[in-house]
C-alpha cells in the first residue's frame, strides 16, 4: 500500500459544480494534511491544511479530515475553469517534517 | 509574506558542467528542502535542512551536493550530471520541522544534455 494515494483523475466536473478530491494515508501518526495546487509548469501551491477532524473552510475551499478512516479529501465549491490544475495531498512522515506526497488528481472544470 | 525565490528559472547544461541552484527565503523560516519533480509524478523530497543543518538526504547521488550558507539561503551544487537528472528542481521552507506548513519556490526547470 502507498502511504498516500490518490485518484489520479482526470476529474472532470462542469463549471459551478462541486469537486470533491480525495486521498487515503497510511501513517495513523500522521498530525497535519495538506492540500497544493499545481498547474502545469508551475511549482506547488498551499490550498489548505488541516490538523483536526471535521471541516475546514477557506472561500470556496473544504477540506475535511476523518482519522479514524485515514481519509482527508478537499471539496471545491462553484468550481470555476481557473480551478483546472493536479491537487496533491500532502502529509509529513511521523517523524520530522518530510511530506510524502500523493500522485495527485488532475482535474479539469469545463465551462 | 510567504515567498520562496529560484534562480535561475531555466538551466541548460552539459554533463560535464558545473553549476549552482539558488534559494531564499526571508520569512525566518528554520527548515529548508530540496525537491526533484519529474513530468506528471509528484515531488520527490531530496535533502533536507533544519537550522542550517544537513538533516536528511534521501540517498541522493553525489553529483548533487546541497549546502546552507546560511539561516536564508539554500544552494544546490551540480556535476556530471545525467540526462535523466532533468526536472524540476523546487526549493521549499517551513518555519519549523514539526509537521509544519512548506512553501514552495517557483522552481528550476533544468535539462541535462
């Protein structure tokens, strides 16, 4: 099993729907979850952290966190073409900062 | 502010070739990384500093030798490098190493002739 796995897409959704990303992790020590946004050529971008379970919004941004299920997923709201990039999950191995990254999931928001 | 600045954006060199990657941050941040990224793969952590300090390399060939002047500053040094060494190059820095928050610099794409 990967320590952290994702779909890798693409997810095509229509302008204005919701995208829910999701990604899976091995490491039940695992304290913080994070979410960037690539675009092609481009280098990572923070969308979103989360340390504790439940929801966290930013904007039109959710990440939502389950522990138990070793599940955190993003969700975008009203999502737009300028959304269109690979979102990669992120989480710090146990020990030290080292994130192991998911492949990432491509998506696509057509207009 | 949360800027993580690469030079140079794009490094052409042959495999016999010296050359240096830069980075710098000026957010006070203790923990720097080196990341290689291949087309459509994720990331793939290299070298870590934590308070100027080589901390992790992740059994990365000698012809890649990072080094930490200082608190802001992170440098990659490259020789006799190998086509297959093209990517891109990405620098990040967190204010800590405790699973703490990584920005990333926009990133060297270099090609290895």
């Amino acid at each position: 099993q990967k320590e952290v796995e994702q779909n890798s897409g693409p997810l095509s959704v229509p302008e204005g729907a919701i995208a829910s990303l999701n990604c899976t992790y091995s490491d039940r020590g695992s304290q913080s979850f994070f979410w960037y946004r690539q675009y092609s050529g481009k280098s990572p971008e923070l969308i979103m952290f989360i340390y504790s379970n439940g929801d966290k919004e930013d904007g039109r941004f959710t990440a939502q966190l389950n522990k138990a299920s070793q599940y955190v997923s993003l969700l975008i709201r009203d999502s737009q073409p300028s959304d269109s990039a690979t979102y990669l999950c992120a989480v710090p191995r146990q020990a030290g900062n080292m994130l192991t990254f998911g492949g990432g999931t491509r998506l696509m928001v057509k207009p | 502010d949360t800027e993580v600045t690469q030079t140079p954006k794009h490094l052409v060199m042959g495999m016999t070739n010296k050359k240096s990657l830069k980075c710098e941050q000026h957010m006070g941040h203790r923990a720097m990384y080196w990341y290689k990224q291949k087309a459509k793969k994720p990331p793939e952590l290299m070298f870590v500093y934590s308070y100027e300090k080589l901390s992790i390399n992740e059994s990365v060939p000698s012809r890649f030798s990072p080094e930490c002047p200082n608190s802001s500053l992170l440098n990659l040094h490259l020789h006799a490098l190998q086509p297959e060494d093209s990517a891109l190059y990405l620098c990040a820095s967190s204010p800590g190493v405790a699973q703490e928050t990584q920005y990333f610099g926009p990133g060297t794409r270099l090609l290895v002739l």
